[in-house]
C-alpha cells in the first residue's frame, strides 16, 4: 500500500494555500505539515481498527514503540493550534479526507489494522529522525499574527521571523556556479545555481537550507552532501570538490545587491507532481508567486489544484488565495515587504544583479519569471 506517496502530495496541496497569517506560525512549516498530515491519517486507520478487532499484541508494540520514539503525543497535542486558523483547519481536514477516500476506493477490503500499522512505520513517519525539531516545537507557542485593522509596521524587521537576521548574519557573499544536467528527452545541459558563501569558509551549494525548519546547523547534519568549503587562493575563488579544489564557476560574488534595486515582473515558484500512489493516477500543482514592479509595488498570489483518479471515479479541487497588495524594497540581501492589510515579511533575496529578470530566490526557494 503506498499511502505515502498521495499524503506527501496532498502537503504540497495543503502548503500552496496558506495564507499570509499561517506563514507566520510554527504549525504553518513544511515539516510540521507532513507530520500532522500523517498521524491523522494513522489515527483515521487506529480508530477504524479499535472500532473492530483491535491490534494485535505484535501491532500494539509497533505502535507504542513508534509513538513514543517520535513524539506522536506531542504532534497530537499540536494540531490543536489549527483550532485558531480555521481556514488551514479545514484545509488539512479536506487533505485527509482526499487521502482516506482514494484509499478505501482502491481497497475496499483494507484491513484498516495493517493499514494504520502500515503508516506508522513509513520512513517519512520516523520524525525523530527526520525532523527532530518538530517534536520539540511544542514548547514553542506561535507567533501572533497581524490582524486586520492594525497600522502597517514602519519596520518590518521586526514583525519577521528571526530566523532570517541570524542567518543574514553569517552570509559574507554568493555566486553562482554552474553543473551538468539531463533535461527533458534526455538531452545534456548545463544548470546554473546560486552558492551562498559564509563567513566561517562554508559553502552552502542547496540554498533551500536557508529555509530548513531546524536552521543551518541541521541542515548541514542532515544534508553534508549539499556543504562545502570555499576559499581564494591565487584571486580566485575556490571551491572544494572531491578532487580537491576548483574555481567557482562564476568569479564574480555579491556581498548585497545595489543601493535602490528594483525587480520586475511576475515571479513563480511552481510545484508539482502526477502519476503516483494507489494504483490510479493523479496530479497535484501548487504554485506562489511575486509581481514586482519598479516603483516598488508588490502583489503576492498564491493557489494550487489537483486530480485524483481512481476506478471510475475521480475528486478534482482547486483553491487560489486572494491576493494580497503593498509595497517592497530591498536592502543588502533582504527583501522588505509591507502589504496593504498590515501584514508583512522578510526574505533574503539571491538574484543575479545584472540578470534579475530570469530568476530570483527567496529564503532559497527558487522563483522564475513568467511572461504571464
């Protein structure tokens, strides 16, 4: 039974609806999400399985062993806070409930037992080690959004998350290098990626760890492989690979982007996945995206939609937020944004200067410009 696939798609679903007021809180994190998403669909398969025979004496033991060593308690104790989001509620219930539906479709003969059992020994399931830091969040209550009403704060450095100021912190410049890659057919190219380059030598060659939930340092212990070392040496700028140290691919590096820089254009980050799970077929895509304009003005949109077959039947939903106004400018690395309803955030912005009309990354996630 792969019931990982279709939940791992449905928090894609989930996480491309939020609203500017989830983002702001601990529960709103991807990490967070996945988990949730996975003990209620464990618990929707226990309660069914209590309803009936119960567990076994060896399914107990799994099951106790899996909860105590991952926290369930905790993340259980958690989902609660949706209660004071209604909205990202009801999405994270229509999630499971699309999940549970395209299950029981499939299998109407599911031995809802081995199913909750099924689940609970996942590898995405194992969130001690995983993601460690959401079992411990729960001492950690949520930060209080903005509500409508309120006056547009005058700095809004101080109404982000802290997170981004600590790692801005440590960032002495970036570049970009570049690598081979297959491309669709096939077809052999060369992908250009930004480096962030730190303070202490590291070289951070994936700067989606600008955003991981547990911060830089475990980042860098669950992922080495995206950590380097850079240097100069001989005015080059150096990089160290496997074979020893190698140029940058790009000599030049930003340590801010200049004084009065403007963007241009709709910027999208999109997401998505089909053909997965289940034995039927589906797709899922989940797209944000920025319209910058030069005199400073700012819309952010956000939405996502998704099909699921199975048999005969199919569930199609689709959700697009509203959008949300205001006005942006970027200092250094950072990029400032005041909207219209009081809210606001903060993200460190990677683009290249010269070239800002390709692509721009925010807090890592990666942004391309659209025609439309």
């Amino acid at each position: 039974m792969r019931v990982n696939a279709m939940a791992m798609t449905l928090v894609a679903l989930l996480m491309g609806v939020q609203t500017a007021y989830a983002q702001n809180t601990d529960i709103s994190n991807q990490a967070f999400l996945r988990a949730a998403l996975t003990v209620m669909t464990f618990d929707y398969f226990a309660t069914k399985c209590k309803q009936a025979q119960g567990f076994s004496p060896s399914q107990t033991t799994k099951v106790e062993g899996w909860e105590k060593t991952n926290g369930v308690a905790q993340i259980r104790l958690r989902l609660r806070e949706f209660d004071r989001y209604p909205t990202q509620k009801q999405q994270l219930d229509q999630a499971l409930l699309l999940i549970t539906q395209q299950i029981t479709k499939q299998r109407p003969n599911l031995d809802n037992c081995a199913a909750a059992v099924t689940m609970s020994q996942l590898p995405d399931a194992q969130f001690a080690q995983i993601s460690p830091e959401i079992i411990t969040a729960v001492n950690n209550p949520p930060k209080t959004p903005k509500q409508p009403g309120q006056s547009p704060s005058q700095k809004p450095a101080n109404v982000a998350s802290g997170t981004n100021a600590a790692t801005l912190a440590q960032i002495d410049s970036f570049g970009f290098d570049y690598r081979s890659s297959i491309g669709i057919g096939g077809f052999v190219g060369l992908d250009v990626y930004p480096v962030v380059l730190f303070r202490n030598g590291d070289a951070l060659t994936d700067v989606e760890g600008l955003s991981f939930p547990g911060g830089l340092v475990a980042h860098k212990q669950a992922n080495p492989k995206d950590w380097t070392r850079w240097r100069k040496q001989g005015g080059k700028l150096q990089i160290a690979q496997k074979d020893g140290w190698e140029p940058l691919g790009f000599q030049t590096t930003y340590p801010k982007l200049p004084n009065n820089f403007k963007l241009n254009g709709l910027f999208r980050s999109l997401s998505g996945t089909g053909n997965v799970a289940l034995g039927g077929s589906d797709a899922i895509a989940v797209w944000k995206d920025y319209r910058f304009w030069p005199d400073g003005r700012v819309v952010r949109g956000q939405g996502a939609g998704g099909r699921v077959e199975g048999g005969d039947s199919s569930v199609v939903t689709s959700s697009v937020a509203p959008n949300q106004r205001g006005n942006y400018r970027v200092e250094g690395l950072t990029l400032y944004i005041n909207y219209d309803d009081g809210s606001s955030e903060r993200r460190i912005l990677i683009t290249d200067p010269k070239d800002p009309k390709s692509a721009i990354w925010l807090d890592g996630v990666s942004y391309v410009r659209r025609n439309q």
